[in-house]
C-alpha cells in the first residue's frame, strides 16, 4: 500500500504550534512530554528532527516571523512525505501529530 502524501492545504487550517513531526517509533508525546521526546529522538535514536527541520527550512535572521513558520511547516510536511528518517540504531518512519491526537502514543 503506498503512503498517502501530506498536502499542505490539508493542514492549513490548523495552527502552525499544533502540528509536530515525530517518529513512529517515539513513544513520547513531543506537546506534553517534549523532554522525553527529544531525547529519545535525538540522544536515544540519533534522528535530529528538529535540527532535520531547520536545515531543511534554511532559516536566516532575514525572515519575517510568518516567512520563518512557513518554511518550518513546508520542512515538517517535506519530511513526513519523505517519510523514512536513519538513526544511530536503524531506520524509522517520520508523520506529523497533532495536539491532542493520542493514538499514537
């Protein structure tokens, strides 16, 4: 079965600080647990997402702040629509969650 594509419309309607990027393989809510979740990604794993998102974003000082959340929110999308993410331990699937969404916790 292929992965479904994130369409940026389909988030649009959702605040940019309610949309995150995680792993499936990340246990931790990254909006209630953002300690854990980042060390399990980072420390544990050796994904870097959130570093991924920023060099993917290419921000600089020159932006707007709305210049700077659109490209963080076309970097998250990129990501999950790539989908696979290499660690210090193997490989794992990037998707966004949104607040609130426990299922995949």
């Amino acid at each position: 079965m292929e992965k479904e594509l994130i369409d940026e419309n389909s988030i649009d309607t959702v605040p940019h600080n309610e949309v995150l990027l995680t792993t499936e393989d990340n246990p931790f809510d990254p909006f209630t647990q953002p300690d854990r979740w980042h060390t399990f990604d980072t420390v544990t794993m050796g994904y870097d997402t959130w570093g991924n998102i920023v060099r993917l974003a290419h921000l600089s000082d020159n932006l707007t702040p709305e210049e700077e959340r659109q490209r963080i929110r076309w970097a998250k999308i990129s990501l999950a629509n790539t989908g696979l993410v290499r660690g210090s331990h193997g490989y794992s699937r990037y998707h966004l969650v949104t607040k609130g969404d426990t299922s995949v916790f």
